[in-house]
C-alpha cells in the first residue's frame, strides 16, 4: 500500500476551469492512487464536471485573475481559515496568485506538506526590468514556505536556482498531455467530419489556434497574418479556438475580434472540451504567444502530429524542435509569422514529416503520466520530510489543529 493512501490532498487554483482543463487528468490519477482529493477555486460552470469525478470542490470566493490586491488579501484568509478547517495533509497550489498567497497560507496554516507547481515565471527575459525584480521577489520568498518547487520550464529551473531556491526543493517537473487522448489519425473522415462541424470547406488550407481571448496570446500577429495571407493565399482559414476572457485587461472585445474576421478568413469556434476531435481538422497549429509557461495547446497539437508554428519564447522552446517539429517565429513579428505559415502550407510532405516528428517528440517528452508519477514522488518526500525531527519551522506557522 502506497503511504500516500488515504492522505487529504488539497489543489489550489484561481478558476475551476484549471482543476478540470489543466489537472483534470492528474487530480483523476491521484484519487486512484488513494488520496482524498478537494479542488479549491473561484465557484464557476467547471465544479460539476469535477464533482463527477469524485473530486470535492470547495469555493474560493474572493479568489481573483483581476489586479486586486485588497481581494488577494481576504483571498489569502479565507484560504487559512479552509486549511485550519480542512486539515490537508498536503497543499498543493498552482497559478501566479494562489501559487503565492496559498503557500504562504498553507505553511501559515501548519499544513505538514505544501507544493507548488511553477507554470511558468510570471516575468521572462524580455520583460522590463522592475517587473522581473518584483516577481522574482516574490517567488523566492514564497518558496520559503514550500516543500517542494515542481517547475514546468528547465530556462525556470535555472533562474529560481540562480535566485537562491535550495536545490533539494527544486523538480524538474515538465509538462504532459494525455498521449492516448491526443493522437494522429489518417482517418479522412475523422478530417472531414471535423471541418464540417467548424463550418470549413473540406478543401480548405486550415490553421488552427487554442487559446483564451487576450491579446497576450499573439493575437495581433495572428489577425495580422491572417489578413495578409487573405490577399495572397485565400484557400487558407484560420480557425480560432477559446473562450472570451473578461476578467483580463488585455481581453480582446466582441467588436476587436469582429474587425478581424472582415479583414482575415478567420472562424471563431469559441470554447471546446473536445479538442480531440477538433485538431484532425488544422494542417498546422500556430501558437504566436508573448507568455508561455509550457504550453499545453502546442503540446496536444504535436501529440495530434500536427506541425506546430510558435513563437521563440519560453515554453514553446521546449514544444517545438526548430525545423523538426515545426518552426520558432521571432517574438511580435506578423511578416515571420505569415511566412513560416506560407512556407510549411506549400509543402504538404514537409508538413507530414515535421508532424510524426512531433508525435515522436511528444511520445519521449510529453507524456502525462510522467508528471503524475513524479508529483506523488514529492508528495511522499515532502512527508517524510515534514515528519522529520530536524525539518525546519517557520517562526510565525501555526501548530497543525487537531
């Protein structure tokens, strides 16, 4: 028997839709392993699909993706006071917000064992330079109250090691997709059925996209591209998959997307659930993103053997092989963009090679099942570590309730 059965494991995000669409598979595997799994977010349309795995929802009222730091504070209370009622054995947070107030409230809380999962930095590089001080602050100091630092992106794990997180807390964790789930199909009617269910001809050249509505997520460059390639290659639809994000201020408005769609040959399909059945329908996926962590769209896509175009940044550096799996296009850069996109539409071969190349590099490095098994390996680390007589407190954590 696993010394994790029966232990009380507690997810934090922001938003419901992360503990479905982002750990649904993961917080599934660690209700099989044993564990008594709660997910605690913001209350939304996701908590049923949760519940209907077994998996406990508790509500995070005052948890927000807005800039609101006197939320963030009652936030960061309300999720001490559910600890010292819950009595989690382990806390396990995720996102930039929760990933800092949650580790602090967990350790404040007497939680024995408290992981956090880093999706990526919220600064890179290219950010100014007042803003990559303030985040790496932050972290470093949140990290103090953690166990264990599973971090998605090793260009990451260099800089939380350069910034002075102790190495035995640090997990090269990566990231994973579902590899049975998200596969190549050369069914064409699984192709056909899928366009006709986007609204695109069967004939038609398509380039798909997955992503929230904000224009963080290259949309510029995107609707840029699709409007020159609209003059010089009109076969060619762009389909754009994702919800509407209001809460963000780069949200991108019913009427913004409205002027795309006149100036490009661009559909809309909004949110889906069932992507597997919609990436047969794209020829080659784009992922023109300022922010990566460690993307999970690019990575399913690749999974589908579909060649992924992206940008040359964090996250989708690790997706992409350069002219292997597909091509890295410079940061904000719609002409690079149309023209990669020109370049690989030109070549049906190139296309079919550069997606069983994804496929393979998904199969070595993407593999879901991966992060599962080392995430229960820092859970029982960070246990035994809590149970030993030499761990560490901090001065001002709270004895555990009994």
């Amino acid at each position: 028997m696993s010394t994790l059965t029966g232990k009380k494991l507690v997810h934090v995000t922001t938003v419901d839709m992360s503990l479905v669409l982002l750990l649904g598979p993961q917080l599934r595997a660690f209700a099989e392993a044993g564990m008594e799994v709660i997910g605690v977010s913001a209350p939304g349309p996701f908590v049923q699909k949760l519940e209907s795995w077994g998996i406990r929802h508790e509500p995070l009222r005052y948890a927000t993706r807005s800039v609101a730091v006197g939320q963030d504070v009652m936030a960061f209370v309300e999720l001490w006071r559910l600890f010292r009622r819950l009595t989690p054995d382990i806390v396990h947070t995720h996102n930039p917000k929760p990933g800092l107030y949650g580790r602090v409230a967990a350790r404040a809380a007497g939680v024995p064992g408290v992981v956090n999962t880093v999706h990526g930095l919220y600064a890179s590089p290219e950010d100014r330079a007042s803003r990559r001080a303030v985040v790496y602050a932050l972290e470093r100091a949140a990290s103090q109250c953690s166990g264990a630092e599973l971090v998605q992106n090793p260009e990451d794990l260099d800089m939380l090691a350069r910034l002075g997180v102790p190495s035995d807390k640090l997990v090269l964790l990566g990231n994973g997709v579902d590899l049975k789930r998200f596969h190549p199909t050369s069914d064409e009617q699984d192709r056909r059925r899928a366009r006709a269910d986007l609204g695109v001809d069967a004939n038609a050249v398509v380039v798909g996209t997955v992503g929230r509505l904000v224009w963080q997520k290259g949309f510029h460059e995107l609707f840029a591209a699709a409007e020159r390639l609209h003059h010089t290659r009109p076969e060619i639809v762009f389909v754009v998959v994702g919800g509407s994000d209001p809460e963000k201020a780069d949200a991108i408005t019913p009427e913004q997307l409205a002027a795309a769609g006149r100036r490009g040959r661009i559909v809309f399909a909004g949110s889906r659930e069932d992507m597997e059945r919609v990436y047969p329908a794209f020829d080659v996926f784009v992922l023109p993103s300022h922010r990566e962590g460690f993307p999970r769209s690019a990575m399913e896509a690749a999974a589908s053997g579909i060649a992924v175009i992206a940008t040359d940044i964090r996250g989708c550096r690790q997706v992409v092989a350069h002219g292997q799996s597909g091509l890295l296009v410079p940061l904000r850069d719609p002409e690079r963009l149309a023209a990669a996109i020109e370049e690989l539409t030109l070549d049906p071969a190139l296309l079919r090679r550069m997606g069983a190349a994804g496929r393979r590099k998904a199969e070595a490095e993407f593999d879901d099942q991966d992060v599962v098994s080392k995430t229960l390996d820092a859970y029982e680390r960070v246990l035994r570590s809590a149970r030993s007589p030499t761990r560490r407190r901090m001065p001002w954590s709270a004895t555990r309730p009994s």
